[in-house]
C-alpha cells in the first residue's frame, strides 16, 4: 500500500507538469502576438485567443517565415478566425507540444489590406534569444522579406521603363531612317526627270538643227535631186535624219 501512494506521488507532478499557455493575437489592434516567444515543453497547450480583425496562426520555417511549411511536413494552420467590432466572444485554437528539442515558428497569413508576416506579426515557440535563429533574427528576417519584394519590385519596373526608352529609341530610328530614304529616293528621282528631260530637250534641238540644216541644201516641195543619182524628198530626209541623230545619242 505504502508503494502505492509513493508510486503515485511520483506521476502526479508529471501530470501537473502540463501547462496551459495562453497567447493573446491581435490584441489592442495591434498587428502582433503576445507574448511573441513562448518556452513550452512537451504536453503543453499553446491556446491562442483571437482579439481583433481577422487573423491566423500559420507555421513556418526559419528560412521562409511568411509561408506556410511544407517540409518535413506541413505546417499546422488556424485558418482566418474574423472577430466582429462588437463581439462577445472571442475564437480560440490551440496545439498541444509534442516535440520539445526544436524551435516552432508561426506568423498571420492575412494579406489585407496589409501583409502582416511583413509586418512583423510573427510567434515562436522555445526559441533561444541567444542564438542565430532567435526570434529579433526570425522576425527581421521577415520584415526584410518586405524590402527585398518592394526592391524587386523596384528593378522590375526600371527594368520595364528602360525597356521602354530602347523600344521608342528604335522606333524613332527606324522611323527616321524610313523618312531619309524617302527623300533620298524622291531626290534621284527628280534628278533622274530632269535629267531626261534635259536629254530630250537637247535631242529635240538637235534634231531641230539638223533638219534646218538639211533644209538648206535639199530642194523643197518634193523636188527630186537627180544629180545625185537618187531622188529623195525633203520630208522623208527631215525624218530619217532625226531619227539617225536619235539613235547615235542613246
């Protein structure tokens, strides 16, 4: 009998062992929890107590704190838990700690109007404050997160406008390599007319020139010239002496 109470004098403090850890979310309107690390052992229940807007508690990893886990296995999730202005009571999750020997590490998956992981609204549970994976380091790492999204975003969009100034940059030599060739060719072409034009002129007055020319010695009328030993007329020879000319100068 003795045995029997020290035996169960020996498993009582390891049931009272358990705690009940209770972790405010949201409260004051504040995009935090509270507190934001907690020390847990194995059976301990974290209960989280949703105050305000609409929040969830999501795990993590170190690495990636504002998505949910995947690996080694996915992350435990709340889901959104909306709590009205006026509400008289307030929803409540909890998790019970099974594994001690690690740091867990949560964060609010809300993205409206604000993300609040990038807000700093992150929670972990029995991280070393001392350590390189402390909350401050799990909850800049978040809050850096921010910066390098809003620099991407940034070099994306001068990225995107100098794009923009090359593609109207070439646009505007084609279009004026487009106007130069056009007037280069409208120019030969109104060298080219005149030039024609000159040539026929100038074969015109030749052939003016000649015909008066042959005027001058031939009989008019049609008058044959019979020392010559051939009849010619004076129209047939004005013609065919233009057209010779002709011929010679193209």
């Amino acid at each position: 009998m003795r045995f029997s109470l020290v035996a169960a004098a020996a498993t009582f403090p390891l049931l009272a062992s358990a705690a009940d850890i209770v972790v405010q979310v949201g409260a004051g309107g504040l995009l935090a929890f509270s507190p934001t690390n907690v020390t847990a052992a194995v059976g301990d229940t974290i209960s989280f107590q949703f105050q305000g807007k609409n929040h969830s508690v999501t795990q993590s990893t170190f690495a990636n704190p504002c998505a949910i886990q995947t690996t080694p296995a996915q992350g435990i999730d709340s889901g959104f838990q909306p709590v009205a202005a006026n509400a008289t009571e307030l929803p409540q999750w909890s998790f019970t700690v099974n594994n001690a020997t690690a740091p867990l590490w949560f964060f609010c998956a809300q993205t409206n109007p604000a993300v609040h992981c990038q807000k700093g609204m992150v929670f972990s549970v029995n991280a070393n404050p001392d350590s390189a994976k402390s909350f401050a380091a799990y909850q800049a790492l978040a809050m850096n997160g921010a910066a390098a999204a809003a620099a991407t975003s940034a070099a994306g969009a001068a990225a995107s406008a100098v794009g923009s100034v090359v593609d109207s940059l070439a646009g505007a030599a084609t279009s004026a390599g487009g106007s130069l060739l056009g007037v280069a060719t409208s120019a030969a072409g109104a060298a080219a007319g005149a030039a024609a034009t000159d040539a026929a002129n100038a074969l015109t007055q030749a052939a003016g020139a000649l015909t008066s020319g042959l005027g001058s010695i031939l009989p008019t009328g049609g008058a044959s010239n019979t020392s010559a030993g051939f009849a010619l007329s004076a129209s047939p020879v004005h013609f065919l002496a233009a057209f010779g000319l002709a011929a010679v100068l193209l």
